[in-house]
C-alpha cells in the first residue's frame, strides 16, 4: 500500500458499524483520497480491524451506503459545475 508523502504512515479512518462497533479503515491507494472528484468504490476500501470474512463484507455494505451518498454530492458536484461551464461558454 502506498501512501501520500506528507504522511510517515496510511491516513487511517474509523467508522461506527451498528453490528460491529468501531471499525478502523483506510483506502487502498492513499494518493487518490486527496482529489475531489475522485469516487471511492468498494475496492478502494481497506479494513484494518481484525474481522472474519463474512464479517468485513458485512461491514463494507454499511460502509458502502455511507459512501454512496458522498459519492452522490461529488457527482452533483461535478455536474453544477460542468452547467454553469457550459452557460459561461454559450454567453
């Protein structure tokens, strides 16, 4: 796992699962969480807490209904400002 250079270490995160209390995690490639348009998938997602298999599956689904909805503000993002690019180019 890479990491950014402006870290000795992978910038860790956690998260409160409902069914498995406090889970660390992190992303796969540290470099790409700095960039905002980049959308995280499932892939990306590295558990650090010690889990069974089905378990960490289990914890990524959660996780996953989490991220989905700051992927959305990304995307919405992105496109208001796609919009107003093109109403600046047309005027």
């Amino acid at each position: 796992m890479k990491w950014h250079e402006q870290f000795e270490n992978p910038v860790t995160f956690g998260f409160s699962s409902d069914n498995f209390g406090h889970i660390e995690w992190c992303y796969q490639d540290q470099e790409k969480q700095w960039h905002q348009t980049w959308l995280p998938k499932r892939k990306d997602i590295v558990i650090l807490t010690k889990l069974k298999a089905e378990d960490k599956k289990a914890v990524l689904d959660e996780m996953m209904v989490e991220i989905e909805k700051d992927n959305q503000l990304v995307k919405d993002r992105a496109n208001k400002m796609a919009r107003d690019r093109r109403a600046r180019s047309k005027s």
